[in-house]
C-alpha cells in the first residue's frame, strides 16, 4: 500500500474509535485489551502478536476480511476507512486532498492565482476568466501579447494613445473608450454624404447618411460560428481575426485539448486507474483506482 494512504486510513481510525476490534489497543494498564486507545509504535516488534507497525501505529494482521472485525484485509493487514473522512481545515486532510465542507476531498487540481497563459490556474473549470483579452493592454488579443508604453487596448489590438473613460455623449468619439461610438444613444448627427458619419475606425458600428441623419448600422459582427476561436475585429488589418485555440481530443494533461473552457473534464482521478490521483499515474496490472489510490 502507498505511504499516504496509510496515513490516512490509520489516524483516520484512530481519530475515530481506536481499532474497533479491539486487536492493537491498550487498556490503562498498557495489555492488550478492548479499550478503543491504538498502541503507538516506533519500529517493528514493539506490536503484540499478530499485529505490525505501521506509520506509528500497530495494526491487527489478517489474510482474509473475516480476520478484522473491523474494516478489510488487503495486503495482509486490516484497512481501516472510516467515510466520510472529516475536518476543519485543509491541514486535516491527507496530502491531495483539500477540506470542503468539513469533507476531505479529493484535489486532482491544486487551485492557485489564476494568470492569463490558457490554463485553468484556480481550478474552477474555466480557463483566464478573469481576463478580457479584448481590452487589457498587458494580454491584449493574446495572452502576454503587452501593448507599449502609450497605446491602449481596443477590439483585441494596440491602439496609439491612451483612452481616459468618461461617460458617452453624442459627439461622433469613443467617450467610454469601449471601441464604440455613441453606442445606446440613439444620436443623429448631420450629414450629407456617409463619409459624414465615417469615424475613421473599421471595428466600431458603421454608420450611413440617410435623409441628412447619420443613422448608426449594424455592429460589425466577426463570430465565425466556431466556439474553438477566439473572435475579434482588427483594426490594424481592416479585418475580422479568428485565432486561439484549435480542439483536439481531450487527454489528461492539465490542458483545454478540445477547446471548451473546460480541463480534463472527461477524466476522474480519483477512479481511474490509468489517471490515479494525477494524470498518467496509472496503477499497475490487478490493481483498481479508489479516491486517487492504487489499491490492490
């Protein structure tokens, strides 16, 4: 059995009862009895007939489950699993495993601060959520793609100047620094042919003159259809780019391989035993995968 995994099982039962057999407890008089107090251990022989230490503790030996009135013999020793594991805090829990819920779960991810490099950093199933590749100036249209010192981010593209966000009025600019032109409100400036109405700015909503009016078209639209792309308008090019992440089928690696927000969702670590407790951990031949452990 893995190191860990006795950990958890041993002080797990002793937290718990004590052996609830009765094998490998102490009465206050230190024999062996059937008070519900594990003996500790250091080294081998310290245990009573018929037991073994192990992490510290003496554990009953068996050879078939109807040798431990308690728990089930695998490898030679009486397994103890008491369920639900409990807790208060992460520290309570065995290693690859965090507290949810005073619950011990299994953590095939462990969570950190989530930073734009197409990964599923926090470990919510979603991959730099929390970054707009559209309008940051430090990712902008891509992960570390950083605008220069002077220019802002517009549409997922570096634009010269710095856009200082004030509410929109009607005045033909981008007051909001949104990359749209007095979007929501309804404004109607004069015209008498369409350059009139042109901004200059292939990505914001184009606009007609119609009957003297500048009358505000259609938002251009770049969704190619496909939810494998990222789509944004380039102002640099004219022209709708249609980049980012290109499926694949999903393997266990840490990765979005088919391209859906989501990483390794079709994987369960904690039951399968070619992805055990982390992926490509695979558990060897007769041995099955229970809560992220080979176990025979």
């Amino acid at each position: 059995m893995m190191k860990s995994r006795w950990m958890m099982l041993v002080v797990g039962a002793v937290a718990l009862v004590g052996w609830a057999s009765g094998v490998g407890c102490a009465d206050d008089g230190g024999s062996t009895g059937t008070t519900a107090r594990a003996v500790e251990c250091s080294e081998e022989g310290t245990c009573a007939a018929g037991e073994a230490c192990v992490e510290g503790w003496c554990m009953p030996e068996c050879t078939t489950d109807a040798d431990c009135l308690a728990g089930v013999c695998i490898v030679g020793l009486c397994e103890f699993t008491p369920e639900p594991w409990t807790c208060r805090a992460g520290a309570d829990c065995p290693a690859g495993s965090v507290c949810e819920a005073g619950v011990c779960v299994f953590a095939g991810c462990v969570p950190a601060v989530e930073v734009c490099n197409g990964l599923d950093d926090d470990c919510d199933g979603m991959v730099d959520e929390e970054f707009d590749l559209a309008t940051d100036p430090a990712n902008c249209g891509a992960c570390g793609n950083a605008c220069a010192a002077g220019e802002s981010c517009a549409g997922g593209v570096c634009v010269p100047g710095t856009c200082t966000p004030v509410p929109e009025v009607c005045n033909g600019l981008d007051d909001d620094c949104d990359g749209m032109i007095d979007e929501g409100l309804g404004c109607s400036l004069p015209c008498v042919t369409d350059d009139d109405c042109d901004d200059g700015l292939f990505c914001t909503s184009p606009s007609a003159c119609v009957s003297g009016t500048c009358v505000v078209l259609p938002d251009i639209v770049c969704d190619d259809g496909d939810p494998a792309t990222v789509d944004t308008c380039d102002e640099a090019t004219d022209s709708c780019r249609h980049a980012g992440c290109s499926p694949a089928p999903e393997v266990c690696n840490g990765l979005d391989d088919d391209c859906d927000g989501m990483v390794d969702e079709e994987f369960d670590l904690a039951t399968d035993p070619a992805n055990c407790g982390a992926c490509g951990n695979a558990c060897a031949a007769g041995e099955s995968c229970m809560d992220g452990v080979c176990v025979v």
